[in-house]
C-alpha cells in the first residue's frame, strides 16, 4: 500500500518549479542581435568608413580631413562636409551631407552621417529596412525617442532618425564607450582625491576660544585674535584637538 501512495505537490511548490524552469530558458536565449562589430560587412551606405579604423586609414579615405586635439582621456573628434567642402570628391559621398567621427586612442569609435535628400532612403522605416539587409542584422529595432529606431548589438548600438528633413545614422563602438565613461570617471575621482588633499595638507588657523578652526584662506578667520590663535599641520590635526570646522567656511 505504501508504493501506491499518491505523492502530493503543493501548488505553490508547482509555481516556484515553473518559474525557475522558465528563467532558465530566458537566460539561455541570446540576445535579439548577437552580432559583433568584427562580424560587420562593407556596406556601401557607410561611404567608406568602418568603426575601428585608425587615423591614417581615415586620411587616406579624406586627405582633406583635419582632426581635433586629442585630449587626455585619449578622445577627439571631428567632422567632414561634403556638401560644403569644395576640396572633397562629392562624387563618393553621393547623398551625404555631413560626416562626424569620434575617436579613442587613434580608432574610430562613432560614425555619424547626415544624408540628404537626394539618398535612396529618406524614412527611418526605409532605412531601418535597408541597412539591416545591407549589414545583415537582425530587424530587432526598437522606437527612439520621438521618430527614431534604435538597434543595440554585442557590442555596438545603431540609431536611425530625422535630421533637416533628411536620414541621420550613427553607429557607436559601445565598448569604446565604456572604456571613456571609465576613464572620465576615474579622472573626476583623482582630482577629487587631489582637491582633498590639497586642503588637508595646507595648514589650518584654529580659535582657542570657541574651539573652532578655519580652512586655509577663510576671511573670518582673520578675525581671531592673536593670542587666541593657534595653528594646526591639517584638518585631522585640528579635529582631534576637539576643534570644530568654522560653519562660516565650508
């Protein structure tokens, strides 16, 4: 009789199985577009230029083109117009009008183009369309802020919307991103870092009657009379004194 005991299965012991089963399939899923920039082909759309492309390999597409100062998170940017400029073959970038590039440590890392509107795509839904066949991606976009799509990979986004009345595209290395994001982030930590320690290492004027003490360069601290004044190496000094920072100099 034992072996033919029913085994009987709370419901809520029923849901946790089904939904640690059906988190399980979700993360095993890949992504809507696993494709990687190293996986891109050549389209013609992008006239020429590929996301990683060194500073030279740039030149040798635009001789004409003058980059920016590099500045010391390795960044520079800077932009080329076909339309306007007269020293630059039009014939190649038939339908572009403005052309920005971002660099990082000499590689490109985002590509903008302006098209207008002569270009064979002139809605986002064409162009969305087009340079997905053209690239061979997946048409897992998604809407963008007001009238654009956006398609975001392994490890780049592109975004697709309307600029002067004609097509604007851009393509992001997200990687390179990250790496400026961290880069921009640990210089403010530094020079913060730096900041406090600037100040703790200047000497600080402390007021023997109210136990108080004033930041290098306070006006008030002007104020304390000679024989009350006493003068600290830093801040830590003071406060393990029982001197109090003045509320009059933050």
């Amino acid at each position: 009789m034992d072996r033919l005991k029913q085994i009987v299965i709370e419901p809520k012991t029923v849901a946790l199985v089904l939904v640690l089963i059906s988190a399980a399939h979700v993360s095993g899923q890949v992504g809507p577009c696993p494709v990687k920039l190293v996986d891109l082909p050549q389209a013609p759309e992008l006239v020429g230029f590929r996301l990683g492309m060194t500073t030279d390999q740039v030149k040798g597409r635009v001789p004409q083109v003058v980059f920016g100062q590099t500045d010391e998170l390795g960044s520079s940017k800077t932009t080329i117009n076909p339309d306007f400029d007269p020293r630059i073959n039009k014939a190649t970038f038939a339908g572009v009008r403005t052309v920005s590039l971002d660099f990082l440590d000499g590689r490109l890392t985002s590509l903008w183009l302006g098209y207008d509107a002569t270009f064979k795509w002139q809605s986002v839904a064409d162009f969305v369309k087009g340079i997905s066949q053209s690239l061979r991606l997946s048409n897992a976009w998604l809407p963008w802020r007001s009238r654009g799509q956006q398609l975001r990979c392994a490890d780049f986004q592109m975004t697709i919307t309307i600029v002067a009345e004609g097509p604007s595209f851009r393509i992001v290395d997200q990687s390179a991103e990250d790496t400026l994001a961290a880069r921009r982030e640990a210089k403010e930590e530094q020079e913060s870092a730096n900041a406090e320690s600037s100040e703790e290492s200047q000497e600080i004027l402390g007021n023997r009657d109210n136990k108080t003490y004033y930041p290098s360069g306070c006006q008030s601290a002007k104020e304390i009379d000679e024989s009350s004044r006493v003068i600290f190496k830093n801040r830590e000094e003071a406060e393990r004194a029982g001197y109090k920072r003045a509320k009059n100099c933050q």
